[in-house]
C-alpha cells in the first residue's frame, strides 16, 4: 500500500508541477487529506473517508484547472462502501461495464492527463454500477 505522504503531478494546461498529497485518520475518526506545491496555495479537506477527502480537495482545485496525478482520479476508479467504511477509501476499485477489474491505491501516483474531473468520474461511476447491476440481475 502507498504510503502518506506520497509525491505526485498535478497539471494545469498541460504544465506539470510537483505536488506533495498527505492522508492521515485524524483522533476524531475522520480522514484529512492535504495538497501542497509551489504552483498553487495549500489546501486540506476533512471527510469521512479518504476518498471523499481527496475528491474535496479535487473539487477546491480544479476550478483552477488543476488535475491531480492520483489513481483515484482515473475515471473508472471509484470505491465501494464497504471499501469507504472498511478501509477508510484509501482502495479503490478500477471498473468497467463488465464488473470489477481489481484493487488500486487511491493515492498512487499517476499522469495527471490520465484523470478526468470528480463530477465526470462519479457520473461515469454511477454509470458503470448502473450496467453492473443490470448484469447481475439478467444472469
């Protein structure tokens, strides 16, 4: 498993920047993730997992047009519940129509032109869930 705090790339029109990203389960059982680079002011979120924290911290940033270079931006990784309140969203699953394909940190780094943004991957997450169940219930 990835390690925090891990150096990644986040790009904003296509200039990549070296950023530094740290998660850690704060006393009160809640997940803090922190962004930090030269490029842009820091910034942290608080949330109940460590995927929703990374996709707060996503959200703040990419207005801006940062993309971070996180696994867990890759439009077809996104956890389930039981990953979110087992493994506090740090694992994520890489999905396509067909099911699962496997396991991936959230926080490994990435190419940034990889990820796509927080709405369009839970919108392609919804999608893919969507298509899963419908398999299951045809079979």
């Amino acid at each position: 498993m990835i390690q925090s705090p891990q150096t990644i790339e986040a790009s904003r029109d296509g200039v990549v920047h070296q950023a530094t990203i740290a998660w850690q389960l704060t006393p009160d059982y809640r997940w803090l993730v922190s962004i930090e680079s030269s490029a842009f002011e820091a910034f942290e979120a608080r949330a109940n997992d460590a995927f929703e924290a990374l996709c707060i911290v996503r959200e703040h940033l990419e207005p801006q047009g940062w993309r971070l270079g996180v696994v867990g931006a890759q439009i077809d990784v996104w956890p389930s519940g039981m990953a979110r309140d087992q493994g506090g969203g740090k694992r994520a699953y890489r999905m396509t129509g067909d099911g699962v394909q496997g396991v991936v940190d959230t926080f490994a780094p990435t190419d940034p032109a990889t990820v796509a943004t927080v709405a369009a991957q839970k919108a392609e997450a919804d999608r893919l869930f969507e298509e899963m169940r419908h398999r299951a219930r045809d079979a």
